[in-house]
C-alpha cells in the first residue's frame, strides 16, 4: 500500500530530471556546435592552400546548401505553385462577374425573361466569387505559413539564432492557431453565402466635399458613347475639383465630361431601354450613364446636386468677400452700397417680370439661363439647345455667372416670357402643338424650339389690314409723343461755333432734320419692316418682338424717308434700350440714310450721349462723313457737347493705340474701358445727368 500510495508522486520528479539533462545536453550540443563551426572557419583561414582542407570545406558547405536547396524546392514547386493557381482562377472568376454585371447592366426592361436570367446568372456568380475570394485568402495565408516554415527549417541550421527561433515558434504556433481559426471563419462564411441574397449586393456611396484627395465620390458607371452607334462603355467615373471626369484605366489620365459643375443640372431618365439611367446636362452636350441598382443612380444624382450647390455656395461666399473687401471703406456713404445692391439684384430684377420664374420653353422652374436678343429665361438643357440654333436666332448668357450690363438688364425687364411667348405661341393651341415639360426627351424639346423659333409655325400672321391699323397707331403715338414733349424728337439745335470754318453748302444740324420724321405719309405697301420702323421709334419692345416674328429685315430700309433703317428711329426715339435690342438681334450699327449719316451721326445730332457711347462700343464708324463732310465729332464740337467730345477723342485715341501695339492690346486701353463703363451707368441710371448741351455763348460767359 505504501508503495501504491507513493508511486505517483515518482514520476513528475523524473520528469523534471529528464527534462534538465536534455537542456545541458543541449547547451552542450550547441556549444561543440560552435566550437566545431569556428574551427572549421580557422582551419580553413590557416590552410587556404591545401588541397584536402578545400575539398572537405566545399563538401561541407555543399550538405549545407543542399539541405537549404531542398526546402527551398519543396517551397517553389508545391507552395508557391499553389497560390499561383489560386491567383489565376480569382482573376477568372472576377472576369466572369465583370461579364454578369455587364449581361445584367444590358437586360431590356421589356423582356421580363432575360432581366431575370440575366438577375440569377449576377447572383450565382456572386456567390462563386466570394467562394473563391475566401478560397483565395485562405490560400494566400496557406503560402505565408509555408513561407514562415521554409524560413523555420533554414534557421535550424545556425545554433546560435536559438532566440529567434524561440520567438518564430511562438509565432508559428499562433500563426497555426489563427489560421486554424481564420478557417473556421472561412467556413462559416462560405455558408453564410450560401442563405444570403446578394440581389441588391451594391457598392457603398459616400459623398464627401472635404476628402482628402480632392475626389469628392468615385465609383464605376456605364456611360453611352456620343458616336453614332450610341455604344455602352463601363467607366471609372468621379467627382473633383467641381467636374465630372472618368478613366479607362487606373493608371490613365482622367478624361473631363463636364467643365464646370455649375452649368450642369442632372436628371432621371426613364425614355430609353436601358434602367438605372441618368443625365448630366450643360449647355453645351449632354452625358448620358447608367448605374448598376437604383439605390447608385440616386446616390450619383445626389452627389452631381450636392457638388453644383457647393460650388455655388463656395461662389457666394468669395464674391461676398471681395465686395466687402472692396466697398469696406465706402460703408460709410449710402451711394456705393446702393450699387452693390443694385448689381446683386440683377438675377432678381429679371425673376420679377411675368412668366419669367419658369423655362420659357419647358416651364422648368427656377431658370439661371437667358436669351438676351429675344427677352426669355431659360432652364439650362434649353439653353444648350438655344446655342445650336445660333446666335442669329438666340444668343444665351448665364444670369448667375455672367456680367449683365444695365441696357441688357432693361431689355430682359421689358420683354420676358409672357410677351414672347403671346407672340411666338400663339397659334400653339390653335394647331394642337402640345408644349414640352421638364422630364420630356431631349430631342422632342429641341424639335419643339426649332417649330417655335426657326420655323415660326406657331406665330399668327397679320392680315393686311391688321397690319395697317398697327403701323398707323404707332405712327400716331410717335407723333403724340413728340408733340407733347419736344425733346423726343427736336432737341435744342446746336450752336454756331464762330471759330469754326464757314461752309457754303452745308446746312447745320437742326430740330428741322428730326420734325420730318413725325410727318406721316400713306406708304406704298404696309410690312412687318414699317411696323418695326415705327415700333423703335416709340420705343415698343413688344410691337418690335412682333414685327420681328411676322419676318422683319432688322436693317429694314425706308426709300420713302430718306433710306432710315429702325436703328436710326430707335435714336430718335431716345431710348437706350431700343437700340441694344436692334444691336442684339443684328442691327448694322453703320448703316447710312439718304444724306450720309449712321446711327452715330444722329445720336450726335440729337444729343445722346448713353446712344453714343453704346454704338462706339459696338465698332461704329466714327470718321465717316455726311453728304456736308461732317463726321461725328465735328458735329459734337459745333454743338459744344463736351460729353460726346470726350467719348469721340478717346475712341480715337484708343483706336490709335490699339492699331500701334497691334495683337499685344487687342481691347485697348483699360482706362477707356473704364469711362466708358462709367457713361454706360449713367445713361442707364441717371439719364439725366447727361442731358446737358453747353453752347459756345454759355462756355464764353
């Protein structure tokens, strides 16, 4: 019993013994080891020339090498081999996900049948994919084991690494525990695939103004080609630095789809075969894409949104800046700020008049676009089919981006989609035209604005007799307006400067030249040219717009009053305004009467200095002569006008200066630049304050 009893307790004790004679027998084995290596190493550094000693250390180091050969061959062939082949059926299966995605991406709507089979052929290779992928990461860790045991098996051979091999034996140990446990995890997931719905397996979103690198969202998109066979291309798409760009490639360098976010709008798109489709708009073209699920097509027509606001918010807040900066010190006077309210306002000033707060064309809501020669606003995709037609039909600018001159600002005020639209759609109901939306197709709008303004179907033509009654009443309003004010038609007469030349034969400019205009005479034919005659010389932008639409020549010629053109009417009328209309639509700014004399001629005459400035800037021919070889700038002289007096010399000298420095200042000289500026304020603002006619006998006094 007592033996039985003490038995057990033997063995631990001679355990622990065994234990320790094995490390001194280690410690031992290591240290003949070492003296063994250092011996060999001496002998072979004494005895470099012996024969023996040679071969017996080639012999050695050849053990050596073919011990770590073999194991390194084992890792190449078999290992190595392995992840290879792993590697390469990952590539294929991604190839065969990449071809899914596309069958799937191509499905028609209408054909229940193939969406379907195109939906169960995405999901089962899906879920082989991420078979594989686990596959692939198992494999992948199966090589750095493999890997981790070569180099355990080379380290073997040197004794004295003994610490490192300690510490790569725990390693290895717990690399065999995460990898047993990585397993299981893998397992686990592979049947987690096998009961999950991988239908709606999208890629996450994220817009992201302020990231790092500038981009503020990437992903893959399909995008149609602008050739004629209209082919889908998948596309690494992103958002940076406020545009729309893609890549081919990774590595190839983005190609830009929009300049400028700000001029864009984006849009759904439920009119082709293809789904998930969208549409990025500038005035220029137009991008059509298609994501792979809806839940990405909102996420990209989200994220095209958010990058247009910022930019303008980011806008806003620098042009806030600069003008605080500017007018700091003027915040004191009520003047200055008053401008810089009047000049924010423009994009407001237009949004006011009737019919103007939606597309003229469409009735999109809230445009930032416009059409300056016929009066409109427009939402941005008509505004890119405004510029197709040409700027002889419709020339566009931006009421947000651009800079608006005051005569452009009245004219927009003047007209606006309500009168163009009684004008040019009035026929529209009549013919059972149906008027566009802002979700309707592209090419249905734009064939919509061609009837409209190329083609002019829908205008009502006047009958002969309509046509009468209309020139008649505007020849007598013209004639009631210069009677009951003579300063529309007969200015004060300029005075005789008595250091001037004497000339024989040459009339002075007198109220007389302008008083026969009001006399009215029965025409020979009445046409849309007489009713845009008489329309500018009332200053009826209306009546003009109609006269237009019914086919008026701009540069209409009267042969039954002296050869005058509407430009020339619109200068007698007084208003700015009617004459940049003329000009914007195509008015010849030099276009002479019967006695020689252009627009500039007349507004000198009459005293008009806003006029004056507005045909120098348009390129007026101020050196041409009258039959009485007077040129504009005499006549300003002889009238002592020394408002138009400046304009005139500095449009020479401008003109000599830009002729002297040739292509290197093509615009001229920015102080002229500048004075004209500040005329062209004044003749819109304070028309007043240039009404002003200082006579010779006045300066003498």
């Amino acid at each position: 019993m007592l033996e039985m009893k003490n038995t057990p307790f033997l063995f631990p004790f001679q355990l622990v013994k065994l234990c320790i004679g094995m490390i001194d027998a280690g410690k031992a084995y290591n240290t003949a080891n070492k003296q063994f290596v250092n011996g060999i190493r001496e002998l072979a550094q004494q005895s470099t020339k012996d024969e023996v000693i040679e071969v017996g250390n080639s012999i050695l180091f050849d053990q050596a090498q073919r011990s770590i050969k073999c194991q390194l061959q084992t890792f190449v062939k078999e290992d190595l081999r392995k992840f290879k082949e792993a590697k390469k059926q990952f590539d294929k299966v991604s190839e065969e996900k990449e071809a899914a995605l596309i069958k799937n991406a191509q499905a028609p709507r209408n054909k229940q049948h193939e969406v379907e089979e195109a939906t169960n052929s995405l999901i089962a290779t899906r879920k082989f994919f991420r078979h594989i992928v686990l596959d692939y990461v198992l494999q992948m860790l199966s090589f750095m084991y493999a890997h981790l045991t070569f180099f355990h098996q080379g380290y073997d051979l040197f004794s004295e690494l003994q610490p490192l091999m300690k510490l790569l034996v725990g390693q290895l140990d717990q690399l065999v525990v995460d990898g047993a446990k990585e397993k299981r995890d893998m397992e686990q997931k592979h049947s987690t695939i096998q009961q999950k719905d991988f239908s709606n397996d999208d890629t996450k979103l994220e817009y992201n103004v302020d990231a790092d690198n500038g981009i503020a969202m990437e992903g893959y998109l399909f995008k149609r080609a602008s050739n004629a066979f209209k082919t889908w291309n998948r596309r690494w798409f992103s958002i940076q630095n406020n545009q729309l760009v893609y890549q081919k490639k990774f590595k190839d360098n983005p190609t830009v789809v929009v300049e400028d976010l700000r001029l864009c709008t984006v849009k759904h798109c439920e009119d082709i075969e293809r789904r998930f489709c969208f549409e990025v708009v500038s005035p220029t073209k137009s991008c059509m894409m298609q994501a792979d699920s809806e839940k990405l097509r909102q996420a990209w027509i989200k994220a095209v949104q958010n990058s247009i606001a910022t930019a303008f918010r980011d806008d806003a807040e620098k042009l806030e800046k600069r003008r605080s900066t500017s007018t700091g010190s003027l915040d004191s006077g009520g003047e200055p700020k008053e401008k810089t309210l009047k000049g924010e306002s423009a994009l407001q000033r237009v949004l006011a008049i009737g019919g103007n707060t939606t597309c003229c064309d469409c009735g999109q809501p809230d445009p930032r676009w416009a059409s300056i020669n016929l009066g409109i606003t427009l939402c941005i995709q008509c505004s890119g089919i405004h510029r197709s037609l040409g700027v002889h039909f419709s020339k566009v600018r931006s009421l947000t981006l651009d800079t608006w001159e005051p005569e452009l600002l009245k004219l927009m005020c003047e007209l606006g989609n309500g009168v163009i639209n009684h004008i040019y759609e009035a026929r529209r109901e009549e013919l059972g035209a149906r008027k566009p939306h802002p979700g309707d197709p592209r090419h249905e709008i734009e064939a919509y604005i061609r009837a409209k303004y190329v083609e002019r179907r829908f205008v009502r033509r006047p009958s002969d007799e309509e046509l009468k009654m209309k020139v008649v009443n505007l020849s007598t309003r013209v004639k009631r307006l210069s009677n009951g004010n003579s300063e529309i038609l007969s200015p004060r007469p300029p005075q005789p400067n008595p250091k001037a030349r004497p000339k024989s034969a040459a009339p002075k400019p007198t109220a007389s030249l302008c008083k026969e205009m009001v006399v009215f005479c029965e025409p020979k034919e009445y046409s849309p040219g007489l009713q845009l005659f008489w329309a500018s010389c009332s200053c009826s932008l209306p009546d003009m717009a109609e006269a237009l639409a019914h086919g008026a020549e701009v540069n209409w010629i009267n042969t039954e009053d002296d050869k005058r053109t509407p430009l020339i009417m619109a200068v007698h009328g007084g208003s700015l305004v009617t004459c940049e209309f003329l000009l914007q639509n195509g008015a010849n700014v030099n276009q002479m009467d019967t006695n020689g004399r252009g627009p500039l001629h007349h507004a000198t005459i009459l005293g008009h200095t806003g006029q004056v400035c507005l045909f120098l800037k348009r390129g007026a021919n101020q050196n041409a002569a009258d039959i009485d070889d007077q040129t504009p700038l005499t006549i300003a002289v002889e009238a002592a006008n020394a408002d138009i007096v400046t304009l005139l010399r500095l449009a020479k000298m401008n003109e000599e200066m830009r002729e002297a420095e040739g292509p290197y200042n093509p615009s001229g000289d920015e102080t002229y630049q500048d004075i004209f500026q500040d005329f062209t304020q004044m003749a819109s603002h304070d028309p007043e304050k240039l009404n002003r006619f200082q006579t010779y006998d006045s300066q003498k006094q």
